[in-house]
C-alpha cells in the first residue's frame, strides 16, 4: 500500500497537482493498512492461543496414553491371577477325589473282612463254639475297634470336603469378580482409545485450518 501511495504521490508531483479523490484513496488505503495489521496481529494471537491449546491437549493425549499402558499391564495381571485360580480349583478338586476313592477303598475293604469274619464266627460257632469263642471275640472287637475309627476317620474326611467345598466356591467367586472386572477395565480402555484418536484427529484437523487461514492473509 506504501509504495502505491508513493507511486501516486510522484505521478500527481510530475502533474502538478494531487486531486481530492486521490487523496481520499491514501486516506483509505492508510486504514486498510491499519486494519490488515490489526487482522494480523489478532490472528498471531489466536495462532499462539490455539498452539498452547493443542500442546496441552498433546500432554493430556500421551498422559492418556500413559494410563492405556498401565491398564493393558493390569488387565494381563488379571488374567494371569484368573489362570491361576483355575489351577488351584483344578488340583483342590483332584486331591478332594483321590482321597474320596482312597476312603471307599477302605471302606469296602472294612465291609468284606467284617462280612468274612460274621460268616467264620457262624461257621466256627457250629462246629467249635467253646473252642474259638474267645479268639472270635477277640477278633470282632478289634475289628469293631477298627470300624469306630474309621467312623472317626470319616467324620473328620467329612468336615474336610466341606472345607474343601467352601474353598472352591470362595476360589470360584473371585474367579468371576477378577473376570467381571478385567472385562470392565477392557471396555474402558475401548472409551480411552476412542476418545484419543477423536482428541488426536481434531487437533490435527483444527492445526490445518488454522495455518490456512493465516496463509490467505
């Protein structure tokens, strides 16, 4: 605008003369000059704005990152801890039926040396009642003796498999919190990943504009 006005200047000098519309036109190209400048200047400021926006926005998509990181650890902790928890349901339930099988083996075996020794005493009492009566009681109670602790024994085998019961329901229940939570912590993380590359794609969007405008003016 400068030069045009100092072009004008030097034509009207030559003429001898700068006429009133000429003069009007300095005038206004002066105001226009002002008014670019003052467009300018607000809109460097709004540049400068806008680029502390997008920097802080920047920090808050890799803080955002950051926090996906750590919930992708915790999430492969959680598994790792449910994995686990199978395992142990797993081996509580197979000791609880190997010592199930070992007790009705000895059961069965009690049953049929008590049957044996109830047919033996029949058979004895006709052929030698006198003869092996004391011997025969003897035997029967020791074998009474023994089907008493083995009653023992199974009352005590009993309030173990309630033990074992209660530790694999209490096993199973946390099995399914951790669960319910590792598929909680993965729809977060599904929102925070979203969220991010909206964040990030607005930036990026709203950066272009912003430089195209500055370029038209």
């Amino acid at each position: 605008m400068e030069a045009l006005l100092a072009g004008m200047q030097r034509n009207g000098q030559g003429s001898g003369f700068l006429t009133s519309c000429e003069a009007e036109l300095q005038e206004l190209m002066k105001q226009i000059d002002i008014m670019v400048a003052h467009k300018k200047a607000e809109w460097e400021g709004q540049t400068q704005a806008l680029e502390a926006c997008l920097g802080v926005r920047e920090q808050e998509l890799s803080s955002a990152r950051a926090a996906l990181e750590e919930k992708h650890k915790e999430v492969g902790k959680l598994r790792q801890q449910l994995e686990d928890m199978e395992t142990a349901k797993q081996d509580l339930v197979r000791e609880y039926e190997q010592q199930l099988k070992k007790f009705q083996e000895e059961l069965a075996r009690l049953r049929r040396s008590y049957e044996k020794l109830q047919k033996k005493q029949l058979r004895d009492a006709r052929e030698e009642a006198s003869k092996r009566q004391g011997d025969d009681q003897f035997e029967m109670s020791r074998l009474s003796r023994k089907l008493e602790e083995f009653r023992q024994k199974s009352l005590d085998w009993e309030k173990q498999r309630l033990l074992y019961q209660q530790q694999v329901a209490s096993l199973e229940a946390q099995r399914k919190a951790l669960a319910e939570q590792s598929e909680l912590i993965q729809v977060l993380l599904i929102c925070a990943e979203s969220f991010c590359s909206v964040c990030a794609a607005g930036g990026r969007a709203g950066r272009g504009e912003e430089t195209n405008e500055i370029s038209q003016a």
